[in-house]
C-alpha cells in the first residue's frame, strides 16, 4: 500500500509542481530508488527533452535563412542587427550539433523545409514578391553554418 501511495504522491506532484517533481525524480536516481520513480512521466519528460532540441535546431535554422535571404536580396537595408543574428543563429546551431552530434543527421532532412518557411517569411518581412526568393535555397547547408559565409 505505501509503494501504491508513494506512486500516487509522485503522480500528483508531477501535476502540482513540476520543478519539485524534477528534482524528486533526480534524488531518486542518485540514490538508485528506482522502485519510487514515476516512469510514465519521466519516460514522456525524456522524450520531449529530445523533441525540444530538434525543435530548437528547426527554429534556429528557419531564423538563420530568414535572416541569410534578407541580406542576400535587400543588400541596401542591411543592418548590424542583421548580420548579428546570422551570427547568433549559427552559433546555436553549431552548438546544438556539437553538444548533441546526431542532430546533424536531422539538420540536412529539415533544411528544405526550413528554407520553404524562411522563404515565406522573408516576404512576409521585406515587402518583396515571394517570386523575388528562389523556390530552392539558394544556400548549401553547409555554408549556412559556415561563419566566414555572406551571401
């Protein structure tokens, strides 16, 4: 009955305050408790900790092509603020992929997709006819990680 209650108590703090939850949780790891883990929500927080950083990895990127087709096709608008988020962006791009190493074999299947919503947007943000963007990226993957890269 105490190891059903404790299961229980666990559940309802994951609801009731999360960041208490966390912390019960890693206790419980260090001191090998596995029997008091909640599994079905840490099972479901590990997850979202990997979908997160492939969402970060996404979001980054789209930004970053945003930013790239702004400077490439408005060169007379360019701004320090422009070039400094191509900087920042890439730097958490490159640091997502050295501090997780197989988000590199996601970075190629998203950037197509990526370039589509930074296309739009880039319209969106210019004025510019969309036509005024390439259908394809205009940029290798590669280069847009690459620092010394300016379109």
């Amino acid at each position: 009955m105490t190891r059903l209650k404790n299961k229980h108590e666990s559940l309802d703090l994951y609801d009731r305050d999360f960041y208490q939850w966390t912390e019960q949780q890693a206790q419980h790891l260090r001191d090998r408790e596995f029997s008091k883990l909640d599994i079905t929500n840490l099972v479901e927080e590990v997850e979202s900790l990997g979908r997160s950083e492939k969402n970060a990895l996404s979001s980054n990127l789209r930004v970053l092509l945003l930013h790239l087709l702004k400077y490439k096709y408005q060169p007379e608008k360019r701004t320090g603020s422009w070039s400094s988020t191509i900087r920042e962006h890439r730097e958490r791009i490159i640091e997502a992929i050295e501090t997780s190493p197989s988000l590199k074999l996601y970075f190629e299947p998203i950037f197509d997709r990526a370039y589509t919503v930074a296309r739009r947007s880039a319209a969106d943000e210019t004025g510019l006819s969309i036509s005024k963007f390439p259908a394809s990226s205009p940029f290798l993957p590669i280069d847009v990680i690459d620092e010394d890269f300016w379109p």
